[in-house]
C-alpha cells in the first residue's frame, strides 16, 4: 500500500468520525443521566419527610381557628386540638399571680392503657351514661416561676375547649372529670357551637374525657 492511499483512508475515517460525534453527544444530553435521576429522587424523598414532618409536629393549641392564650405544652391528637380561651390578663387577676409568673399548661392524650386509673373512673361514669369516649387528656394548669413549673391549687380555674372529631348535632356531648382522688364530674357543654365543647378546667393535673351520647 502506496504512503499517499494510506494518507487517504486517513483522512476519510478521521472525518467520519467527526460527523459521528456530534450525533452521539445530542442524543446523551436529551436524556437524564443516572446522577439527574437520582438527585430528582432523593429531592422528592426529602420533600416528603419534610411535609410529613410538618404534618406530625403540627400544633394541637387551636380550636376552630382559635389559638390558645396560655403557652405550654400541647400533645392533643385524638380531639381536635385543646386550648385555652381565659385570656392572660383576666387570669393572672383571677389567680393572683405575681411579677415573673407565666399561666403554663401540658395537655397531652391519655387512653385505658397509659392512664388505667383515671379510665377506671371515666368508663364507670360513662357506662352510667350511656354514651362512648372520644378521646381523653390530662391537662396539668400551673405557673412558669422562675423558669420552673409549678402546678396551681384546684381552687384556681380557666376556660378552655376542645374540638370534637366528627361531631353529631343529634348527640350529647359532656365531659367527664376526673381529679386527684377520684372524685368526678360530669361537665355541660357552655358553648352552642357544633363541633367545639367549652368547659373549666381546674388547676393542678386532672383528666378529661369527651362522651358522646345518643
């Protein structure tokens, strides 16, 4: 084979392949890589836990739009949410609360296996009633003194409501107290509004179940 044929078939396949190149590049850049794929994943994974997050540390001191006056700790998920509605200036008169002392609350979901006790006393009541438990919390009202809590006498008491999952206007609906002791309260609804139940808590720690009856 002649240098000059040689030189020849060089050039030729040198500008095949130029022509071949470009082709190969735009059909890999219309296409996500693996990297593309996985970095979209691992977007949308991350944007998940992150509304399911928000949804689990949503806060349960609102009823019907209303927000609770009191701070505090509120772990409510089996009403629709627990607040105060006593506001903090008619309170801290009502108390006699000093310079330096915040209204503090903990309201927090209880059931027959975590509070066997206070359900013992709720279910006697409600088979007495009739009726069937919503749901059931211990709300402990106290003070922020100093920066530690200290709960309030049971001669002490606040406004508060609660908000009733699937509430029923052809049922009655009543809370059932259960204080320190033993003792038990059937407690009237004092708001006319479907779907909220108002009543007054007292302070100190004490149970309260939502009973539907009818």
């Amino acid at each position: 084979m002649s240098i000059k044929f040689a030189k020849r078939i060089l050039a030729i396949t040198l500008a095949a392949s130029m022509m071949v190149v470009p082709v190969v590049a735009g059909a890999t850049t219309d296409e996500p890589t693996s990297t593309q794929e996985e970095t979209t994943v691992v977007a949308a994974a991350s944007a998940g836990r992150q509304e399911a997050a928000a949804a689990v540390e949503a806060p349960t001191n609102t009823v019907a739009g209303v927000v609770s006056t009191f701070a505090g700790s509120y772990r409510v998920k089996r009403l629709n949410g627990f607040a105060i509605r006593t506001s903090l200036a008619d309170f801290r008169t009502l108390a006699g609360l000093k310079a330096g002392q915040t209204p503090w609350v903990r309201a927090y979901d209880i059931t027959a296996k975590t509070s066997p006790a206070a359900f013992a006393s709720i279910d006697a009541v409600v088979a007495q009633l009739g009726g069937k438990v919503v749901g059931a919390i211990n709300v402990d009202l106290g003070i922020l003194d100093g920066g530690k809590f200290a709960q309030l006498p049971n001669t002490v008491s606040a406004r508060a409501s609660v908000g009733i999952p699937g509430a029923n206007a052809n049922k009655r609906y009543v809370v059932v107290a259960v204080y320190p002791g033993g003792e038990t309260e059937v407690i009237e609804d004092l708001d006319t509004v479907l779907g909220t139940f108002s009543f007054n808590i007292r302070g100190g720690l004490a149970a309260y179940a939502l009973v539907e009856i009818g």
